[in-house]
C-alpha cells in the first residue's frame, strides 16, 4: 500500500471543511484515506480525533470534539442547544446524551438548518455564549430547551450545575451560570409543553449539589418520603475542630450518606484525603453511607430501605439515650 501524504501543517490535528482542504491541494482521493472520517458532510477529522488521554469522560470528549468539528460549518447566528450546549457547560448527563446527534439552533425568523448528525432548533432570539471555543445558547436557554429531552431528575441535575456556586472555584470559570431567581422569572413567563416539568424541577434543585450523582441520590431519598437532608454542609467535631464537608447530613440522626464516585478509588490524594475525613466522622459519633453507581443506578430501592433502616435505628438510639440520661 502506497504511502499516504502528508496533510498540510494547516490541517494537522483540527477539523476542517472540503472547501479548505482543496484550497490547500488536498485531493478529493486523500480526503477519503482512512486516517481522516468524516463526521457530518463536507468535514473531515483525523480517525483519533476526541480520543486523546485527559480526565474527562472518553465520550465526552469525543462529543465535544464533533462539535469543534461541525463548527467548521456553522453559518451566522447559528449555536450549540439543548442537551448539546448543557454539554459545553460542563454538565454530567446520561451516556445517550453523548452520543446524540448534535442540536444546533438559530434564532427566530431564520429556518433550523437540516443536516446529518444534528438536530435543528428555532429558538427566540437569546444571548449567545462561548464555551469551550464554541458557540453555545446562554444557561437559562439551554436549561429550558434541556426540559424538552431530559427527564425530571436528571433536568434537576441539570439546574443544580448550572446554578451551584463552588466552595473553591476554578480561575477564570465564572460560577454560578446562572441562579435560581433567574431561572424562576423566566419560568413564569415561559410557554411550551416542557415549562410544567421545569416548573416541578425549580422547586427540588439545590445549588449546593455538586456533581449529578448527589443530584439523583438527593432526589431519589426525597422520593422514599426520607427526611430532609443538608447538603454538602460543613462539620465540625464536638471539640469544635472542623472535620470537612459532608454530601448529605440528617442531622439529628447523626448519619452522613456519601456518594463513593469512581475519583476517589482513581486519584490516590483524593482516596486519603477522604479515608481520613470519613474516619474523623466516625470518631465523632457520626454513622456513615457510602452509596455506589449500583445502589443508586442498580438497585435504588435496596439504597433507601438500607439508609431508612439506620436513619430509625440511630434516631431511636438517641431517644433512649436521652431518656436513660
């Protein structure tokens, strides 16, 4: 087999158009080699494209690399919605979400455009943001159009990113998107078959919540009729020393549930660090959770028989304690 030419240093590790890569004097016969694909009609990328090592999720990345590469044709006004733009703001969502075609919207009266691998949207005229070098509908925008696709828990989860303000927040990743009294003033005077499921998720989203699996654990506990939890408060022991945040406290119970993500088995700083926080908790009286992908994804209801149980034997154990002091 012939060896294949090299592409110009132009297009080397970039998506880019049919009309560039002949502007260059690449051959239609090169553009069809199999170290390049060609992800929507008339872009092409390197067959790695998406695939580089990094900390994100495999598909995510590649999600967000057939956005960079459809970009290359996007006509003006034209911007990344929906499931799509919750995407580029850095939200967790359910794996099919990755690997949907794009939404790709443009401001009313101009017509969505059709094409493979996307999915068009008019949309009222709204700001547009970049995220990630690429053009996005604003939070709340994407938020609402998100409410058409998502279910309610996971629309809940949604908001929560979009609307949580970090404890140590990133330089330069202006936190909260959005808030809440934001989201709420454009529910009021929003229309749609999706605006009576955003209505819902308004009022069971808490901007403390940090990443979607404690969105859907929250949720999940609220739906068992469980007490109210706090969420991801800060602790202190009897001494009055901190010990840390904890994701869900009942308080009177003295029990802690933690969602036990895969970080803290992969990043060995983060594993001691919390191996020693859950051990403080415990030398302070507190009885701790730890719920995995299978007890919420799995077998949700085993999870809130298991943490209903401890939660009415540790209240119970405090009221005879009370009695016999």
């Amino acid at each position: 087999m012939p060896e294949l030419k090299p592409l110009p240093a132009a297009l080397t590790g970039i998506p880019f158009t049919n009309r560039t890569a002949h502007r260059l004097g690449v051959g239609a016969g090169r553009l069809r080699s199999a170290d390049l694909r060609a992800p929507f009609h008339g872009v092409h990328t390197s067959a790695g494209a998406g695939r580089q090592p990094g900390d994100e999720d495999r598909l995510v990345r590649e999600a967000v690399a057939r956005c960079h590469a459809f970009a290359t044709v996007l006509r003006p006004g034209e911007r990344f919605s929906h499931t799509t733009a919750a995407l580029l703001w850095g939200a967790a969502l359910p794996r099919s979400f990755t690997t949907a075609p794009l939404h790709v919207a443009v401001p009313d009266p101009a017509r969505a455009r059709r094409a493979r691998g996307t999915v068009g949207h008019t949309l009222p005229p709204s700001p547009m943001v970049i995220r990630r070098g690429l053009p996005v509908t604003d939070p709340t925008t994407t938020w609402f159009g998100a409410a058409q696709l998502l279910s309610l828990d996971e629309l809940v989860a949604l908001g929560d990113h979009l609307i949580h303000r970090p404890v140590h927040p990133v330089r330069g990743d202006r936190r909260p998107y959005v808030t809440l009294a934001e989201l709420e003033a454009h529910a009021r005077s929003a229309r749609g078959p999706s605006v009576n499921r955003a209505r819902v998720a308004l009022a069971l989203m808490n901007g403390r919540a940090e990443s979607r699996p404690e969105s859907l654990l929250r949720l999940l506990l609220h739906r068992a009729g469980l007490p109210k939890p706090e969420v991801n408060p800060e602790l202190c022991d009897s001494t009055g020393r901190r010990i840390g945040r904890a994701d869900l406290v009942f308080r009177e119970a003295r029990v802690i549930v933690e969602y036990d993500g895969q970080q803290h088995r992969t990043n060995d700083r983060q594993y001691e660090k919390d191996a020693t926080r859950l051990e403080r908790f415990h030398l302070d009286d507190w009885h701790v959770i730890r719920v995995r992908k299978e007890g919420l994804f799995d077998f949700p209801r085993r999870t809130t028989e298991h943490i209903s149980e401890i939660l009415r034997r540790r209240v119970a154990s405090a009221v005879s304690r009370g009695r016999a002091h």
